[in-house]
C-alpha cells in the first residue's frame, strides 16, 4: 500500500463520527470568516441554487397567481430587499461529504420543503407533528419508517438507536452508498435525513438500547410521543414496551413479513399486556432475555411475536433454512419501503388524533394483488373404513369355504384376545384393523384410516402391524390355554381380509418364542423417541435379541453399534425424515392424519407431538412446515436440511441399531416379519431396551424400487442416492428383504404413550 493511500484512508477514517451539519449565516462575523476559510479551492464542493428555491417560495406563496419568467427576478429582489443573495438564507456543510449548500433558512425552508404536503397535511397539522418525538429502535425498517417521517416531517425529533454497522448485505434494503460501509447505522441515516433536512432534529443513541440509557432515550429532551421498534433482541422488544407501557408511550412495530404491523397504545391503554397478551405464558426475566444466544433459544419468545401461524409461506421456509443456508432473518427493500410508509402513516394518524386503536394488521401484497391463476394442490386419496356390514358379507362367505371350528372361545375370551392384539405398534399409530368374531374364527380385516397410505407402499407397513397385531393375540391366547392358528384369507378380496384365526382347546407354544415370558410385557412395550444415553449394550441382549428374530423361520436380525455406522445410518435416515415433510403426499398424510397437536385425540389413533421426545425448537420447525407452500419452497429449494436435526440427534444417542430381514417367498412375508418383529421388541422390553422404529427409508425404498409411483423426481434422485447409502452398510438389503428398520438404546420412560382405540371401536362379533 502506498503511503499516499494510507494517509487518504486514515483522513477518511476521521469522518466517521461526523452525522451533524455545520451552518453558516455570513451576516454574522465568524460565521463569514469561517465559510471563507473553508471555500479555499479545492476543499470543498459548492452547490448554490437559491434563486430557484426563491422561485418556488414566491410561486407556492401565491398559487393563483400565474408569472411570467422576467417577473421572477423582480419579485426576488423585492423579497431579498436588499439583502445580496450570497448573503441570504444559510450556507450548510455536509463535512463527511466535503459538500456545501446554499438554501433558504428554517423557517421558509420548512415551509417549502413541505407545501406539497397541503392539504394531505395542514399547515396547523404540520405545527402540531413539529412537537413531537418520535424513538425509532433498529434501523433497517427503522431506517425506511426514519427517513419517510422526517421528509414528511409528521415529527420534529428523532432518536435513534442502533449499535451496528452497515454491512454489503444490508444494502438490499437500506438506502445508502458503498461508500458508508462500517459506519455505524444510527449515522448513516441521520446524514441522509440532514441531507434532506439540515433542520430536522435528530439524536443518535449508538450503543443500542440498553439497562443504563433507557431512560434518557425516552425522556431527555422531552418525553417521546411514541416508539417504534424494528430490533432483533427479545430482550430490548420487552424491555422497550415495559418502559412505554410504565410511560404511557404507543409503540409501533413493522414486520417487513405480509405487512405486518403491530399498534399498542400504551398512552390509551395503560394497563395493556405486552405485546398483545402473546407472551403471558413465558417467564419474562430480563436478566434471562438479553443472554439468550442461539435461534433455538430465542425462538420460544420471537414466534410469538411474529406470530407463527400468520407468518407467509416463505418465511415460515427460510427460517428453517436459519444457520443453515442462511445467515439472517431475510427482508427485502421492497418490503422495508411498504413498511417504512404503513409505519409513518400511522404514527402521523395517532399524533393527529386520527386513529385510537391497537392490534395487529395485515397489508399483504400478495393477497391484495393476487396472482390469481389456479394453483396446483395435493388432493388426497379418499379413505374408508370398513364397516360391520362389510365384514358380517366377507366373513359369511369366507364360512362357506372353511370347515366348521373345531373349538369356540367365548365372546369374552376373544375380546381379552383382541384388547392384546391392539396393543402392537402399527406406523404413526394407524392401527389399520378391525377384528370380527363369528362361529369359532377371528376374522382380521384391514381397515384404511388413511394415517398411513402413501407410506404403506403395497400395505407393507400394515402387514408389519397386522403381524405384530397377531404375535400379541398368539400370546395372549395361549395364556388362555388355548392353541392359536392362522391362515390366509380364503376369499378373494381386495386385501380387505388379511387373515382367519381358529382356535383349538389344546394349547402348545405352535412355534411361540418364549411365550409365557413375553406375555406379560405386552402392556409395557412402546415406542421411545426419547434421547438415549449412547451407553453400549451388552451381546448377550444382543444375542437375545437375534434369538428372538430367528426364531421365526426364515427371518434374520442384523445390529450394528460402531459409531461410524451410527453416523451412516444418520445420513440415510435423517434425509428420509425430511423428504417424507417434503413430499407433498407424506406431507398431508403426516400433518392431517399422523401427528395430534392437542391433549384431546377423539380418534385415539395417530402420534401425539408429546411423544415425540422433541425439543420446543424442534416442535416450532414441525410447526414452520405444517404449511404446504412453505415445504413445497423447501424442496424447490434443495433445503431442509435443519428437518433432519431430530433424527440424526436420535441416532446420534442410540446405543445400536438393527435391521430385520428375510426370504422374499415366504407366504404372508411381511406379516411373519412382524411377528419376528414383536417378538424382538417384547424380548427387549424385557431387557429394558427402548426400541423407536426408522421406518421411512425402507418404506420409501420399497416404493422406488417398485418405479416410484408418487413420489416427485427430487424425491425419487434423492431416494437413489440414500439407497445406495444402505445397500453399502447393508449388503444383506440386496439378497433379502428388509423388514424392519429400528434403533435401540438406554432412554427415560416416555412421559406418554401413543392411545389405542377402544376394543369397542375395532371389535364386533356376529
């Protein structure tokens, strides 16, 4: 670097605290004397067009009259009366732009500056807005809401607080030049507002609003007459309105998101919740509030504020794609502008006793000017459950075919039979049966409640549920003393009629794995999504394990608890987890059918959000995706990838994983291999192993490698590539069929389990 640069960026550097005009009147002595000295050639740029502004005052001060050209240079000799020109008005130095300006003094100058603003703006109005004080907190809104009130001039006296810097990525949206890069905020738009206005008031406040300096930002100098605020700390949003509140000061707030923005009046309501009553539930410490880091542990408190479901779709999308593709929450200059102008609108309307309300409004561009060409939407499947009618037909003809029972539980038998059977886990709770009881047979129907349908390629999550399903009724039977057979629905339906069950009086184990023992773990097994400790497991539960898998002929167990293949099978699970909220089918199926937000699940099926182990941070970015268009940005997007945060957080605290697999020609493949199944899950309850299914990436696979029917091309490129993922930690996938994805480790009690349906609900008998 030359010396010459450096000397010139150091001069530079000098300017940076310089926000306050300099004014010269060369009627007064030392003002001439120091005009005269900074005109020195080449110091200064000189800009001087008072004869036009002369014009324009004579002309705005006589609207009637029409002038010729030659009259003006007369009547601004008459109105300079006597006063040479040089002389009149004031002279303004703008120091860090080495500028100065002739314009008229303050008083016609305002009177000028604002004749456009008759009858919009009255002369008495004007008045009446010069008095007042306006505190403007952040300033990237802040600055457009700024610079718009101090060109209307709908107040004589801003404060401005913000600590930072102007930075490239800021001029998306803030209004200046490169040339103010690193200069502080609160600077930056005090020079553009003196610019416009030498005699507009305006006071910086450049640490911010803090503890120390609260007070004097609302009181010194006047008490303010309203605040607006457009910061990013929680902690400064409450400690802002919890001093405007104890001072009866409006506060305004401008979301830069569907033109939201928010009226409290704090000065008309004095006894006025915060920030609408939204944040009542929350422990308001401030103390606790200004130490909050991460997005994580601000989002509790900020999406209340903006308001989660009334964010738009595309900023539900990009603040899931925070700290991942994105560094900040995103805004455009568009909607800074919108929002600098709805916020000075307003602010003006209260000063003038135009407006007395609070609450929250939309100035939504995209529904006021809508795109109104149709739009393309999922439309899901229609589902209907089968009713009893349809069962008593099936079942009759069925009767026609079979021999007659050899042995006939009772009602009451088969109904503790059932109340066992039910208690299986089937995918996102669907329980997809229904169970009738006629001359001596178990009927199991499947019954489609839609929870699972674009998941269940081929029924092949079903069938796991109804082999699980069975494995309990098998157990429980024989506690009974009774034998339990099943075969294959002997009509032909629809997969409508998976299976009959006969009885016999004379029971044996008829290939039960440990029956007497995994009975009575029926009622405590479940699925625990909780974090595990990561603690290992011993081979010899291992061992059990794999003994209770094989002992089902055909069916094989494959765990694995290296830490490597922990992080493999993170990056094929945690993928398929996001693609199912991406994919449009999944995506309905998971948010309208699955997942239950409230205590109060009527259906007593689907997953509630309390069991799912997840964090508030976690159950905010479920909620962020809840809305179709903002997954559907996600996947146009190729993001997402924060959606994968849970599964690899599980998977990273797993103690092991497995893998169930068997022949592909056995009879009733999928509903032996959750027979297999159940038995493994009951033999590690036992052991007091918590087991969660990894159920989407076979299901998936499944219907890939059947063409991936359904599934979007994103979905289906991606799919590939996660599938050559598994073979390679799998090579058994390749030769025999996976059944059963689960992981597996040392967690707490789930704080509750998933509801079955009432045996009433699924259990009818001729």
């Amino acid at each position: 670097m030359s010396s010459e640069l450096a000397k010139l960026k150091e001069e530079s550097l000098k300017f940076r605290e310089f926000y306050q005009p300099e004014f010269f009147r060369l009627s007064i002595k030392d003002d001439k004397i120091k005009f005269d000295e900074l005109i020195k050639p080449g110091l200064v740029f000189v800009f001087d067009e008072i004869s036009d502004q002369l014009k324009e005052l004579i002309k705005s001060r006589h609207p009637s009259s029409r002038f010729e050209a030659d009259d003006y240079a007369k009547l601004i000799d008459k109105h300079l009366a006597g006063v040479d020109i040089d002389d009149y008005g004031v002279w303004v130095y703008y120091p860090w732009s080495k500028r100065i300006v002739h314009i008229l003094d303050e008083e016609e100058f305002i009177e000028l500056r604002t004749s456009a603003n008759k009858h919009k703006i009255t002369t008495a109005e004007r008045n009446i807005l010069a008095g007042k004080k306006v505190g403007v907190i952040g300033l990237s809104v802040g600055q457009s809401v700024s610079v718009t009130m101090a060109m209307e001039r709908s107040c004589g006296e801003l404060r401005l607080a913000d600590f930072d810097t102007l930075e490239l990525n800021n001029l998306n949206r803030i209004r200046t030049g490169v040339h103010n890069l690193g200069l502080l905020k609160a600077y930056s738009v005090a020079r553009e507002i003196a610019e416009l206005d030498p005699f507009f008031k305006v006071v910086c406040y450049t640490d911010g609003i803090t503890d120390e300096n609260i007070d004097d930002f609302f009181l010194r100098g006047g008490k303010l007459d309203a605040v607006i605020d457009e910061c990013d700390g929680v902690n400064i949003k409450i400690l802002c309105r919890i001093k405007a509140r104890e001072l009866n000061v409006p506060v305004l707030m401008e979301a830069s998101d569907r033109g939201t923005l928010d009226i409290e009046r704090f000065d008309l309501e004095p006894d006025r919740p915060i920030m609408h009553g939204w944040l009542q539930h929350l422990n308001i410490d401030l103390d606790i509030l200004k130490n909050l880091k991460t997005n994580a542990e601000k989002l509790p408190y900020m999406l209340p504020i903006a308001g989660l479901e009334t964010l738009s779709s595309r900023m539900k999308a990009s603040m899931i794609e925070m700290q991942v593709t994105l560094t900040t929450w995103p805004q455009l200059a568009t909607a800074v502008t919108l929002g600098g102008a709805v916020t000075a609108d307003t602010c003006r309307r209260i000063f003038l006793n135009q407006y007395a309300g609070s609450g929250r409004f939309f100035i939504d561009m995209e529904a006021l000017v809508p795109d109104d060409r149709r739009k393309e939407h999922f439309e899901p499947k229609a589902t209907v459950e089968i009713t009893e009618q349809e069962m008593k037909e099936i079942s009759g003809k069925a009767l026609g075919i079979l021999s007659k029972a050899s042995y006939s539980p009772s009602t009451e038998q088969i109904s503790d039979i059932v109340a066992a059977a039910i208690k299986a886990p089937s995918a996102s709770n669907s329980q997809p049966w229904k169970w009738y009881y006629r001359e001596g047979y178990l009927f199991l129907f499947y019954s489609d409640t839609g929870i699972v349908s674009f998941g269940d390629f081929e029924m092949m999550a079903s069938d796991i549920a109804f082999g699980a399903a069975i494995e309990n009724a098998a157990l429980a039977a024989h506690a009974m003393g009774l034998d339990f057979n099943v075969d294959a629905a002997p009509v032909e339906t629809p997969k409508v009629l998976v299976a009959v069950i006969r009885f016999d009086k004379k029971s044996t184990d008829n290939g039960l794995y440990r029956p007497d023992e995994l009975v009575n773990y029926i009622g405590e097994r479940v699925t625990n999504r909780n974090t595990g400790s990561g603690k290992a497991i011993s081979k010899d539960i291992f061992n059990d394990l794999k003994d209770a898998v094989r002992s089902v002929a055909e069916v094989d167990l494959i765990i694995k608890d290296h830490p490597d293949e922990l992080a493999q099978l993170a990056n094929i699970v945690g993928p398929a987890e996001r693609l199912k909220l991406l994919n449009p089918s999944s995506h309905y199926e998971f948010y309208n059918k699955e997942l239950r937000w409230e205590e109060d699940n009527l259906s007593f099926d689907g997953v509630s959000i309390k069991t799912l182990g997840i964090s508030q941070a976690e159950e905010i970015g479920l909620k962020m995706v809840k809305d179709p268009q903002a997954a559907n940005l996600l996947a146009e997007w190729s993001g997402g990838q924060a959606l994968e945060y849970t599964a690899r957080k599980s998977i990273a605290s797993s103690s092991g994983f497995g893998l169930i697999t068997m022949s592909d020609f056995i009879s009733m493949q999928n509903i032996v291999g959750g027979r297999a199944m159940q038995r493994m899950w009951l033999t590690a309850t036992k052991n007091k192993i918590s087991i969660q299914p990894l159920m989407a990436p076979l299901l998936y696979f499944a219907r890939l490698r059947a063409g991936g029917n359904g599934m979007p091309d994103f979905m289906k490129k991606e799919l590939e590539k996660l599938y050559e993922r598994f073979c390679k930690l799998f090579p058994e996938a390749e030769e025999r069929e996976s059944v059963f994805l689960f992981r597996m480790g040392l967690s707490e009690t789930p704080v509750m389990k998933s509801l079955r349906k009432p045996i009433g609900h699924v259990f009818m008998h001729y």
